[in-house]
C-alpha cells in the first residue's frame, strides 16, 4: 500500500479516537494534550530558527488567522508608536488615526472583511464580492520571477526599473541563484530599497492617509492571485525596510507552509523572519479545518496588563479544537519523518526536486506557455492570452482542462494560469 494511503488511515483514526475522547472543550482557562502538543511542534517547526516565536493562537481557517494577526501587528505597531498608551485610552470613544498596511499587488489573504481590506483590488474585491471593500494599505507592484524558454527570468515593475541594473540581474542559470543571500549586496537590491523608501516616505506624509501599521505578504509565492513567484530579494529587502520603521512583519504561509514550497516555512526560502505568522492548510493534512497564528514575545507582551480589556479578545467556540489539533500533529510529524516522508533531503530540511527539470523546462518553451513555477510541491503555467482571455475570469483553459481530465488529472485554474499541487 502507497505511504500516503497509510497517512491518511492513521490520519483518520486518529481523529476518530480524539472525538471520541475529548469531544469538544472549551478552551478559554483550559489546556489539553493535543493543544499543547501541536503549539509545541508549531514553534519548533515551522518557526524554523527556533525562537522567533514562542506563541500559538488557534483559530478556525486561514483567512480568519489573518485577522488575528492584523490585530496583534496593529496593537504592537500602536503602543510601539505611542499611538495608544494604555488600555483605558484605547477603549473608549475618542478617535485615533487610522492604521493601514503595506502589502502586494496580486496578494490575497482570505475572505471575512478584514483580511480582504488587506489587499489590492482584485477579481475578489469587486462590489458584487464585497460591497464595503475599500482597500486599506499600500500596494506595491513586486517584481516577479519565472522560467520561460528554460531560463529563469524576473520582471521588473516600472518603479524599479533602471538604467544600471544589467542582464545578468535579470536572468538567472538556476533557480538556487535567485535564492542566493550573495545578491543581498547587489545593485539591484539597492533599487529595491530605494524604491520602497521612497514608496513609504511619499505615503507617511499624506495628509489623512493614516499609518502602515503592518506589513503582510505571502513569502515566495502569491498563491490565488495568480501563483506569481516574487523575487525573494524583494520581500527580503521589503522586510528589513519595515524592520527599521518599527512596523510589525506578517508571513501569510496559509498556503505556502508545511512544505508547500519544498520546506517546512516558506521563511526558510526567506532566510529571515516575521514578528507573525499564519498558517492552515497542509497543517491537518487535509482531512478537517484548523489554523494557527504564531507571534514572538514582544507581540504577545503587548497584550497583557491587569485588565481584561488589553487581553486579545478575539476567540471561537472551537479554538484549538481536538481532532483539528490533532490532525495537524500527525500530520507535521508525519511530514518531518525522514523514515515515512521519502521526498526529504538536506537533513530533513528541505524536499527533494518532485517535478522532473527537463519536462519543466520543456513545457517553458512552448510557444503556448507564457511562463511557468515550479518549487517544492508547486507546478504552475500561464497560458499565453490577450484580452477577456486573460485573468483570473477567462475561460481559455477549458479545452486544456478536459483534455488533463480525460488522463485523470484533475485541476482548477486561475483563469489562464493552471496549477498542479503534489503532497509532500
């Protein structure tokens, strides 16, 4: 029997013996084995350079993890500005500036109300998607990377784009060199930082536009708004740009964490890390809904005090409920076992290459084939396409679509962008 037919068998069982020994408990006042077991391999985990973070906040999807997160970077953001200095202050009816955050074209961060403000207007932000949707934050345009005729390239946005930067800063022999820490003191990450200097400093001095009180991205890869691969260097030089303005740093990883793009966090690919993290998804291996939101110490000292007031009051019924804690235990050591998981390499830090590089590179140099990402479990194209046939509303990869059904393989698109998913 394949190894990932006995996953899911001991996946399910366990989740059976969870409800039929914990049922449901209250969380508030209360800890309990699964809880505490899967907050402690969260923080050994996915916070990869053990001791980034040190809390846990179970929450019930990604998208409402978001939320919690937007909450825990704007009080930290708020106290550390001298925005709000105590919990009575904060709590009454007096008006405060307005908070927003730095985020990226093309990024999506979930469906409840406030982790749609978070990004850019999109096909999802629409009236008919959300009537009251305003959009509240800084957008910029990432430059994004892909393989197209076998070479990896980046696209500049036009802010970037400048006269010095040369060929070799925008093709690249291997996807590894994109990842290189040595571009770090490159020409090109100088424009970066420029550019994003100059995008806050313009935005912080316009009357009523408030305070970036958060930066949120999804590290790597913007996965709904298209699977567009963002220059590691940009969000790394994105990340420190914020760092020296004291403003709180979210990782989105709903969709690339637990090994999603070849290692356990997306940060890892980073090389740096968040004050926040979100993560759902892969964490239950699928079988039942479970998020988490992690934060280090100086997030979560913000929120406390001798009154209940400055407490996080944000909660559900079925916070850090038992099969969903247990699910995601199973599966993260599931995951991480070099004696189950075959695809681990690196000491049990990354995966092994899961699509074969020469059929990858091959399908780049269709005359069909606008680009293609691959990374980790990820295998994405865009469809060459103008017009209505572009975009997350085009139906032009219907016909390609039934033909992949008709092999057995079962995809959704993105419009003309088709994406593949392999379990790690």
């Amino acid at each position: 029997m394949p190894l990932c037919r006995w996953f899911q068998i001991e996946l399910a069982r366990d989740v059976g013996y969870a409800a039929a020994r914990f049922g449901h408990v209250m969380f508030p006042e209360n800890v309990y084995e699964p809880a505490l077991e899967c907050a402690e391999l969260l923080l050994e985990g996915v916070a990869w350079e053990r001791g980034w973070a040190s809390r846990t906040f179970f929450s019930d999807n990604g998208s409402t993890a978001i939320e919690v997160a937007l909450k825990m970077a704007f009080r930290k953001f708020s106290l550390d500005h001298g925005i709000v200095l105590d919990s009575t202050e904060a709590n009454t009816t007096a008006k405060f500036p307005e908070v927003k955050v730095l985020a990226l074209k093309g990024s999506y961060h979930g469906d409840t109300l406030g982790a749609m403000e978070a990004q850019a207007p999109s096909s999802y932000t629409g009236f008919l998607q959300q009537p009251w949707y305003t959009g509240r934050g800084l957008f910029l345009d990432p430059p994004t990377t892909f393989m197209r005729d076998g070479i990896w390239k980046l696209s500049l946005p036009k802010g970037v784009q400048s006269e010095k930067l040369k060929q070799e800063d925008l093709t690249f022999q291997s996807r590894g060199e994109i990842f290189s820490k040595d571009r770090d003191c490159s020409s090109l990450a100088g424009s970066y930082s420029s550019f994003i200097s100059q995008q806050l400093s313009a935005h912080s001095g316009l009357t009523g536009f408030g305070h970036i009180g958060a930066l949120i991205i999804e590290p790597v890869v913007l996965g709904s708004g298209g699977m567009l691969m963002i220059d590691p260097l940009f969000q790394r030089v994105l990340v420190n740009e914020c760092r020296s303005r004291k403003i709180p740093v979210i990782f989105d990883e709903v969709f690339t964490g637990f090994w999603r793009l070849g290692a356990e966090s997306a940060s890892e690919l980073l090389c740096c890390q968040p004050d926040i993290a979100c993560f759902a998804k892969l964490m239950t291996g699928g079988i039942i809904p479970l998020a988490a939101t992690l934060a280090t110490d100086a997030v979560f000292n913000v929120f406390t005090g001798d009154s209940k007031l400055k407490a996080l009051l944000h909660g559900h019924s079925y916070t850090a409920h038992a099969m969903g804690c247990t699910a995601a235990t199973k599966s993260i050591k599931w995951f991480k076992d070099p004696q189950r998981n075959s695809n681990l390499v690196s000491e049990g830090r990354l995966l092994r290459e899961l699509w074969d590089a020469e059929l990858v590179c091959q399908i780049s140099s269709h005359p069909s084939v606008q680009r293609v990402v691959a990374l980790g479990t990820l295998f994405a194209l865009e469809l060459q396409a103008e017009g209505s046939n572009a975009g997350y509303g085009s139906l032009y990869a219907r016909s390609l679509l039934q033909k992949l059904r008709e092999d057995g393989v079962y995809t959704r698109p993105l419009g003309n962008v088709i994406y593949l998913m392999c379990g790690p």
